[in-house]
C-alpha cells in the first residue's frame, strides 16, 4: 500500500471516530435569550442524562448575566453542558462560542 492511500484511509477512519463520539444535535427552532436553558438541553441532547442537573427556571439570559459563576447559574459542574450552552449562547447573541468562553474566562476585560 502506497503511503498516500494509507494516510486517506487513516483520515477517513479518524473522521468516522470522531463523527461517532459527538452526539448530534437536535435541530431546535424559536429560542430566545429568554428561553429556559434546561428544556432546550433536554430536547438537543436527549441521551445526556446530566441535563436534568440544570436548573428549570434558568434562562439564556441569566446565564449571560451569571458567566462568572456559570456553574452556580446552571446548577450543574459539567463543562460538556457548559460548553454547548456556550456555544448556543453565542449562537442567541449573534456571537462566536470563543466570545462567550472568553467573557466567562476574562470578564475583567468587559467590565
């Protein structure tokens, strides 16, 4: 086997692996900053047990004002939850996950 086949079969093996561990997402519609964290949680990731960690009344928008202490705000210390909050946060405010994680990370910087 020449080694350039070899390298496209190890790619391909490579994506099939990480397109396996990631769970998809569920195609949610109409959610607003006001929207509860929690229900949109449990419909875009069903298979993730730890969502019903979340707290039922917190919204996008307490999350965004509770970055600094996001973990107390959801209720939850899982960073896969709080990184897909992140990222649909980001998504609400018209804003990259990177904008968020970096708010939460360096709030000094947007005081």
């Amino acid at each position: 086997m020449n080694i350039k086949k070899h390298d496209e079969e190890i790619k391909k093996i490579r994506e099939e692996f990480l397109s396996a561990l990631k769970e998809p997402e569920v195609k949610t519609t109409g959610e607003t900053l006001d929207s509860k964290v929690k229900d949109w949680y449990l419909c875009a990731f069903p298979s993730d047990d730890m969502g019903n960690d979340i707290d039922s009344e917190v919204t996008f928008s307490d999350v965004y004002k509770g970055l600094e202490n996001v973990y107390f705000t959801l209720n939850c210390c899982d960073s896969i939850i709080r990184e897909r909050v992140f990222e649909k946060l980001g998504e609400l405010l018209g804003k990259s996950y990177d904008y968020v994680y970096q708010r939460w990370l360096r709030p000094e910087l947007y005081k």
